[in-house]
C-alpha cells in the first residue's frame, strides 16, 4: 500500500511521499511540479476587536506657535457710575443764538361788556338799487345800478345816459370791475369717481350702408403638405358606354428607321417584266480590280452623242437624315438603329 501526502505551497512544493507495504516502510522527501492555480477562496469573516493597546509616552513639547492676527476693537463697554465728587466749574461758553420766535399762545379770556357809546352823527341817506341799468328807464338821485361788472349811482336825474362812459354829470361810480386776474396754478387731478350703473339697451341703430369692397390680401404662404389620403375602394365596374363617333383621322406619323433585313424569303415565281424604272443615281466607285487580260482589240463603234458633266456623289455620314438630299447623294445611317 501506498499513501501521498502533498504539503507546502503550490510553487514548487516538497513532496512527502510514505510507501507502506509489509515489507518496506521508506520515507520519500521529493520536489514536485508546481500543481494549476486553486480556485480563490469566500472572504473569511471579519475577526474581532483586538484589545486596546497601552497608552504611548507623552510627546516632547512643541515649538512656541506664531503670534495671531490682533483682534477687532471691542464694543464700547458700559458707562461708569456717576462720581459722588463734584468736578470744577467750566468756562463760561459762547452766548447761543436767539431762538425762533415761540408759537402764538392760545386767545385770552373775553373781557367784561364796555359801557354804551354816544350816539353818532346822522349818516347820509342810502341808494336804491335798481338793479341791471337799462336804456328806456329814467333812474333819479341815489338809484343804483350795475353794468358790465360795475356798480354805479345817480347825481342827477336821466334817461338813456350810460353809466360806463358818462363824464360824471349824472352817473358816479360805486364799485368798478376789476381786471382779470391771472390763470390760477392746475388743480391736482382728482381721484376717479366710482363707476355708474349700467345704462339700459338702446334702441337698435339703423343699418349703415355696406362698405366698399377692400382689396384683394396678399396670397397666403404654402401650407403644410397634407399627408396621402387613404385609397379608396375599387368602384363597379359601368355599364359599357356608346360608341362614339370615328375621330377625324391623325396627322401622317414620322418615317421610321431602317428595319433590320429579314431571312430571305423562297425564291418566287418569275414576275412579269416591269416598265423599266427611271434611271437610279450614280453608285459609289467601286474598289480597282485587278486588270483583266487584254481582250482582243474590237470593233471600233459609232461615235456616240456627246454626254453631260458628270457629278461625283456627296456622300453623309450622320446619325440623322440630313434635312435635303439631291438625287445621286448617299446617306450612310451611324445611329445604329435598323
């Protein structure tokens, strides 16, 4: 039998290896290789509170500190008590000012009735006063009248003399009116009165006639584009209408292009002689061929007429039909549509 037991750390442990057998017991002391890192172990619990430990020696003293800022001033303490001893007299000061005049003292108490005066002298007889002066009225001695603001009265008998511009013949005055004063100064704005009852409705204003027709307003910006409305159903199909009526017939379309060649058809029956057609333009040159074999010499033939200049061809390379061509003229088509 054998029993391993590992020890130590992980990195390079020493290895006690134990063989157990009836015969042999050896000790076996070994290094191992390092084993893979173990899992990491759950936190264990926090240990309890050591004991206090003893009280350390007294530090030596420090250094003296450095002299603090100086203070606010302090608030005025309380005043002393008054001194039981009397202090020497002051100088005599300046003479004050006179002072503002006291205010009026209140009215003294009526005094006793005084003893009955002397009777006057008769005094001169009174006016009558006959109001507002009028020119058809006669106005004697002592009447009194107004006019324009002033009074005056009679020294004499008269009809029809106005007070304001006689020369003092018959009329005097009594209380001339004085001159316009100035403006006096704006009274302050009073406070606003309280609001009055409502009125009752008023009768029904007649209509007024209709206004001219303003101008036309400026036209407005775009709006917001609506949203696409939802499509609707499919509606049933109509009954089928009348046929209308043949339309007028439509204007010659263009030429169209070139079709392309089609397979060659069967050979036909040999058609009639056709009339012989009119004489087609002149071909392009064709290419130099090679030279025959002199031929025999022939007969010499009739002088022929003679012929018209001959034209050379123009020849047109464009994608287009060109707008006129005279007869003889090529058009080689480059658009590429047959």
């Amino acid at each position: 039998m054998t029993l391993r037991l590992e020890l130590g750390d992980p990195n390079n442990v020493p290895v006690v290896a134990l063989d157990w057998s009836p015969t042999v017991v050896a000790l076996q002391i070994g290094v191992g290789l390092p084993g893979a890192q173990g899992v990491q172990g759950d936190t264990g619990d926090t240990g309890d509170i050591g004991p206090t430990g003893l009280t350390g020696t007294t530090g030596a003293t420090g250094p003296e500190g450095v002299t603090g800022l100086t203070g606010p001033q302090g608030s005025v303490g309380p005043a002393g008590a008054d001194s039981t001893i009397p202090g020497p007299i002051g100088v005599t000061g300046v003479a004050g000012a006179t002072g503002a005049a006291g205010a009026t003292g209140a009215a003294g108490a009526t005094g006793s009735t005084g003893a009955v005066g002397a009777a006057g002298s008769v005094g001169p007889a009174g006016l009558t006063w006959r109001a507002t002066w009028d020119v058809a009225v006669a106005y004697f001695i002592d009447d009194a009248v107004g006019l324009s603001g002033s009074s005056y009265y009679a020294v004499s008998t008269s009809t029809g003399i106005d007070p304001s511009s006689d020369d003092g013949t018959h009329w005097q005055p009594l209380a001339v009116r004085g001159a316009t004063g100035s403006t006096g100064p704006t009274g302050s704005t009073g406070s606003t009165g309280a609001t009055g009852p409502s009125g009752s409705q008023g009768i029904q204003g007649v209509d007024g006639p209709t206004g001219a027709t303003g101008s036309a307003g400026a036209t407005g910006s775009q709006g917001i584009q609506g949203t696409t409305g939802l499509t609707g159903s499919t509606g049933a199909a109509g009954a089928a209408g009348d046929t209308g009526p043949t339309g007028a017939a439509g204007a010659a379309g263009a030429t169209g292009g070139i079709g392309p060649t089609g397979a060659a058809g069967a050979t036909g029956a040999a058609g009639a002689a056709g009339a012989t057609g009119a004489t087609g333009g002149i071909g392009p040159t064709g290419a130099t061929g090679a030279t025959g074999a002199a031929g025999a010499a022939g007969a010499t033939g009739a002088t022929g007429a003679a012929g018209a200049n001959a034209v050379a061809p123009t020849v047109f390379h464009t994608a287009t039909q060109p707008g006129a061509l005279a007869i003889g003229d090529i058009w080689i088509d480059t658009s590429g549509v047959y």
